[in-house]
C-alpha cells in the first residue's frame, strides 16, 4: 500500500487556491455532508469547538468517499495532541497561537521523527494504514502540511521570523483574535483590521509560504484572495446553519 498523498499541501506549494469551510459542530453527520459540497478542504476543529479524539476519527472516516482535504486544528500548539492526530492519519494540522520563530519551529519538530524532531514512533498506527504502508515512517514527512496560526500582537511582531521557520508550510491569520489584539474586539471588518490583514499576506507571501484566513464575508474574501491567499475559508458549517435557519423563520413570520 502507497503512501497516501496530501492534495492540499502540494497544491497551495504550487500556488493554486483552496477554498475550504470550517466545521465546529462536532458532528461527524455534519462532516459527511459537507464534504459532498465542493470544497477543496475542511477544518475540524477543536480549539473552539467541543470536538474531541474519538469525534474527530469519526469525521475523518466520514469525508473519505470524498475529494476534500481533511485539516485539523488542535486546541493547543502541543506535541502529545500533535502525535495524536498524526497517528489518527491526520496530514495537515493547523496550529493555533503561535507567537513566535521558537513555537513555529517546536510545531515542526513535533511532526517529524528523530533525529529531526521529536514524534514518537509506533508502527501500526491508522496514519501508516496499521502498517500496511511500509515505508511509512521515511517518507511521512513529505505529505505532512504545517500550518500555524498568527493572531497576536506578539505573533504580528515576529510574523517575518515566523514565516522564515524551516518546516513551516503556510501561516494562517486568524482575523478575530488579531482585531482584539489591536484594539478592534469584535470588529473584523474594521478598515484597520483589514489593512493590518493585508500587509500581513503580503509578507507571508515575500517570504516564500502560503497565507490563510477565514472570513463568512464573501467581499472581503475575494479581496483577501486578490491580495495573496492561497487557503481561504470562506464560511462554517454553524454560521450556515445559523444564519440560514434564521433567514429562512423570518422570510415566515415577518409575512404571517
């Protein structure tokens, strides 16, 4: 059995854009309907989200008759949470709250063996296709996608070492804790936010890595793309849902 290849990370490699959606219902029905949909990838989320080990099995093995790219975001930049998802067979991680050159280099390590990095090894694990892929272990790395995520002041300071870390495959601006962080609670769309936002694809791009947000705003996601992403979420499974259903009783009781 081959090593299973990553679409994602090659493509945005290649500049091709991938526009994805993010799932917070934990729900791994959720999962399997939106993966039909037509997005190139979906974020499994579980830093906000009430999405744990087990669901997140679930909801990879429910996108699996499906084209779209599975990425995962950990509640933490952690190595045992890391290994975790690695071994569920999880190739594209995304990490939340990294600050600095050190983070985003500890984020790397914690996705490659030694004597590169510090995964720890088991041999019969779903990431290895319980060690059916035989040269699973020399060849993981190339297919495994490191994304981290900037959305702090300190994080805003240190973007150019950041996105100069070795291993480090795309950064991901995250729009609201980077409009709380420069004085904007709550208010993404500010003109400030945007072009504090903007500036930053545009160094994530001089340095070489591919850039990400998310945004339900579809002006201001086309205007993103315009402005260099590459990985653009364009909405999630619960605003859909929410805004949706409350579209839908008002169209009803507003008429009744």
């Amino acid at each position: 059995m081959d090593l299973p290849h990553n679409p994602f990370k090659h493509a945005i490699a290649a500049g091709r854009q991938q526009i994805g959606l993010w799932c917070s219902l934990a729900s791994h029905v959720s999962v399997e309907i939106v993966a039909g949909s037509g997005y190139d990838w979906l974020l499994l989320d579980t830093e906000h989200s009430p999405n744990e080990i087990p669901q997140v099995l679930s909801q990879l093995q429910a996108m699996m008759e499906h084209k779209v790219h599975p990425i995962v975001r950990p509640a933490w930049n952690d190595m045992v949470l890391i290994k975790r998802f690695l071994d569920m067979g999880v190739q594209t991680l995304l990490l939340p709250v990294v600050n600095t050159a050190q983070e985003a280099a500890a984020a790397v390590a914690s996705t490659r063996y030694p004597p590169r990095g510090v995964r720890g090894f088991s041999g019969s694990s779903r990431s290895s296709r319980f060690g059916r892929v035989k040269d699973y272990h020399t060849r993981c790395e190339d297919e495994i996608c490191v994304l981290v995520q900037v959305e702090t002041q300190k994080g805003l300071d240190n973007l150019d070492a950041i996105v100069a870390t070795e291993g480090v495959d795309g950064v991901f601006i995250g729009p609201g804790d980077l409009s709380a962080a420069i004085g904007y609670l709550g208010d993404q769309n500010n003109p400030a936010v945007v072009d504090t936002i903007i500036d930053m694809i545009g160094r994530i791009r001089a340095g070489g890595k591919a850039a990400g947000i998310l945004t339900p705003d579809e002006n201001l996601a086309r205007r993103y793309i315009e402005a260099g992403t590459t990985f653009t979420a364009v909405g999630s499974d619960l605003g859909l849902l929410a805004r949706q259903s409350e579209a839908l009783a008002r169209r009803f009781k507003n008429g009744a």
